[in-house]
C-alpha cells in the first residue's frame, strides 16, 4: 500500500512500524496524514498478521504537532476528514500492543500519540510539549488522554503553561516508559516488542479491552466536548495564536 504521508513495513515477527513522513513539517499532522493515519489502524487492527505497532517519525522530529499550515482546517476550523482525536481512539483502541518511540520533539498532537501507545521508549535528547494554550486554543478533548498517561497534577502544569519537558522530565510524570541513548532507541524497541510477543494475541486483545474500561479519566465523550473545541478553534484569541505561531512574534496577550 502506497502513502504520501507516512509508510508502513511489516516484519517476519509480525511487528508493524508506522512512519510519520514529512520530515520537512517536523512530522506535523495535516489533514491527509489523519486520513492516512486513520486508515492504517483500522486495516492493521483487522490484519492477523500485524502483532504490534510501532511509531516512529521520520527525520529530527517524532511528530511536531499539528500542521498550522494547513488550510483545508485552519480556515474553517472543522476538518473535513478524520481527526486527530479519530486517530488516537484507533491507536488507544488498537486490540494489539503500541510502542511510541520519540526521538526529537513529540508536540501537541504528537504528544498525546505518544500517550495513547502502550509504551513510550524515547531517546533522552526527546522533549515533550503540550502548547495549545499558547496559540489560544484549550486541549480540552486530550485532557483526558495526558491525565491517564501523567496524571492530573502534571497535566495541569504543563498543560495550563505549555511549557516544555525534557525526556527526563517525561519519565518522572509517567509520560515515557524508558529512555536510552539515541544510538540504542532500535536496540530499545526490539527488545520491548520481543517480550510483547511473548503474550498470546488473544489474552493481550482482552487485556486491553479490559483496560480501556477501566481506565482514568475514561476515553472522553465526543458529544460532550466536540462542539466546543470546533467553536473554541474559531475565536479571537485562536487567530491571534496562530497568527502570531506563523510571524514568529509574542502573542498580543503576552505582557512584555
């Protein structure tokens, strides 16, 4: 299956990886890596021969949030394909162990990928950001995604300042699982997706449903917070952001 924005390849053990592809966007997600996205957890859920998933990003980054360049969104605020929380319900919901390994940065979106893996190896030069509020938009619907992976009081610090967290950092809030030198991130993820493939596929599918319910916060309602996060994309302040995200200027409710 041929991809424009990321690829796919299947090894002999049946270890699926997923590469972001657009090395020059810092892998930032656009509209048509979200439907690209979309699509190969779906076929890779029902494909029997996939046991796991990895993720990975091709280039400096792992995946630099969303593209604010991209105007079949930008413009109208509401995507016209799947979104980006589409695609973390099919990685979190995947019946298959998820292995996130983050080189670079993990941003925004490309952080709560991260927290919707079953495990987060990462290099210890990686960073992490959750920066919404800075380009005036509040990440209501993955409040609950970075809860489960860091817990309330962590999200709440660097979710309200958006500041960033080194790959150290990440480790103490429970946000990555296990760092390791940038030479050794292969030897890392071999070694993890070695013991996942000692768990049979069925008792690992039922493991994960059982999880998925147990889970908290729970996964969030998209009724209750959809319309919310469409109006909250198109208000003064959202435009202010990204507009000053693209100039590459203090936003006009920065005090400096």
């Amino acid at each position: 299956m041929e991809f424009e924005t990321i690829s796919l390849a299947m090894s002999p053990r049946g270890i699926a990886t997923v590469m972001l592809n657009r090395p020059e966007r810092g892998n930032a997600h656009d509209q048509a890596m979200l439907a690209e996205l979309d699509l190969v957890f779906t076929e890779l859920a029902a494909n029997h021969r996939a046991r796991i998933a990895v993720l990975r990003g091709n280039g400096k980054h792992f995946c630099a949030g969303a593209d604010l360049a991209d105007r079949s969104r930008a413009e109208t605020g509401t995507p016209t394909g799947p979104t980006l929380f589409d695609v973390l319900e099919a990685i979190d919901r995947l019946p298959k162990p998820t292995i996130a390994a983050v080189h670079g940065g993990a941003i925004g979106g490309g952080a709560a990928i991260a927290a919707c893996c079953d495990v987060v190896v990462a290099t210890d030069a990686a960073f992490f950001s959750i920066p919404e509020v800075r380009v005036g938009m509040a990440p209501v619907r993955l409040a609950p995604i970075f809860i489960r992976a860091m817990g309330h009081r962590s999200f709440r610090r660097y979710g309200l300042s958006g500041e960033r967290m080194d790959a150290a950092e990440a480790l103490r809030v429970g946000l990555v699982h296990r760092l390791c030198a940038p030479e050794t991130l292969d030897a890392a993820v071999a070694e993890i997706a070695d013991a996942l493939l000692h768990g049979a596929p069925g008792a690992i599918r039922e493991l994960k449903s059982a999880c998925a319910g147990l889970a908290v916060p729970p996964w969030p309602a998209r009724s209750a917070t959809e319309p919310a996060r469409r109006e909250l994309a198109r208000t003064p302040e959202a435009a202010e952001g990204i507009a000053s995200f693209r100039e590459k200027r203090k936003p006009n409710w920065y005090p400096g």
